[in-house]
C-alpha cells in the first residue's frame, strides 16, 4: 500500500486579508467553509483519495479522483482563536 500526502489548492478566501484580532473567529469560519480557486491538475489520478471533510479539501479531492471518501478525521490542525 501506497500512502501520498496532498496539500488542498488554494483557498478563495485570502490568507493576506487585513482584520481586527475580532474579527478573527469569522475569518476562520470563512476559511474553513470556502472552497478552492479551480486549477487543473497534472498528476497521475489516484484510485481513491480520502479527504476532510471541509470544502477546500472535497473540492481537491474531485480534480484528483472521481472517487473520495470524507473523513473529519483528516481535518488539518484547527487554527486557534
């Protein structure tokens, strides 16, 4: 068995985006239910790709494979507020 890593492509929320430290919590909201700005992918296609289950993920997952399977387990490391 063959393990490959992916990173999501980038988000359509921007991580350069000025904010109040109040304003934070939404910002994290935003990002973690935005979805991904569309780049076609040169890789081989996988047989099947387990993601999060937050958006950005699913959406990489898709323009890798027909096939994935949805894990919160699989969520990167939530940012702090």
């Amino acid at each position: 068995m063959e393990i490959i890593l992916y990173r999501h492509a980038e988000p359509v929320v921007s991580n350069n985006e000025l904010i109040f430290g109040w304003d934070f919590p939404q910002w994290v909201q935003r990002y973690n239910e935005s979805g991904i700005i569309t780049e076609k992918i040169n890789v081989e296609k996988e047989k099947v790709v387990y993601t999060s289950d937050l958006v950005r993920s699913f959406e990489t997952g898709k323009l890798l494979v027909k096939k994935t399977i949805q894990n919160p387990l699989f969520r990167e490391a939530e940012i702090p507020w």
